[in-house]
C-alpha cells in the first residue's frame, strides 16, 4: 500500500500544477477587470495609470481573443463590455462603442491579417474608443 502511495502522490501533485496553469489562463482576464478597479495606490507597481490599463487591455485581449472576437461580431456580450471597460469607455458611451466596434469587425479580422495584428487592431480600436481618446484632448 505504501509503495502504491508513493507512486501515486507525485502523479497527482503533476497532475494539480497542470491544472493550475489552466485555472490561470481561465481566470485571468476576470482578474484583471478587478485590477484596474482594485489597484488604486500610487507606486503600487512598476506601472501605473494609463500605462497599467494599457497593458491590462493587452492581455486581456490576448487571453481572451476568440470571446473577443465572437462578441465583437455579434456587437454585444460580457467580453465586449470587459474591453471596453478595461479601455476606460465611459458607462454612457458604451452602446456606441459596441456598435462601432461591430461595425468596424470586417477591417479588425481581415483574414489577410496575422493574429497578431489584429489583436493590436482591436486593443488600439477600444483604447483610443476610451482613455486614448481623453489623452488625446488633453
């Protein structure tokens, strides 16, 4: 019993820490939804303001691409109502922003595009849809 034991331990501990990478990349971009409320201290991390939501934008649209991506097609849906969010979109704009970014879909996933450059489509899209936009009228 003890030999089978022994064996059988470092196959679940292998087996839990598979899991755990996968829980990450599930869970990851609700986390960062609570980030940009939940982190409000000054010098909390090396990146603040409008960079840190930048950069929260950025993963979770690559975390999330395909939701994207389906939700931006259909012009609604919790990941498009996540990205503009992240994007700084305010609350009364943000049913213009859905239809804008649906109406905009056919130029972000052009098919002759890397994955790549249409994620950074989508991400500047949503940005300069929010903070972008204010920083620009400053």
């Amino acid at each position: 019993m003890k030999a089978s034991l022994a064996l059988l331990l470092p196959a679940l501990l292998i087996a839990g820490a598979g899991c755990g990478a996968t829980t990450e990349v599930v869970l990851a971009p609700f986390e960062l939804t609570s980030d940009v409320t939940s982190s409000t201290t000054p010098g909390a991390t090396a990146l603040n303001g409008h960079a840190k939501a930048h950069q929260q934008l950025e993963t979770f649209a690559a975390y999330s691409y395909d939701s994207v991506r389906s939700d931006i097609a259909r012009g609604d849906g919790e990941y498009l109502v996540s990205l503009a969010t992240l994007a700084g979109v305010p609350d009364a704009s943000r049913s213009g922003f859905q239809a804008e970014m649906q109406n905009q879909y056919a130029g972000l996933y052009d098919p002759n595009v890397s994955r790549k450059e249409t994620w950074r489509r989508v991400v500047n899209t949503a940005w300069f849809s929010g903070y972008g936009r204010a920083l620009g009228s400053q």
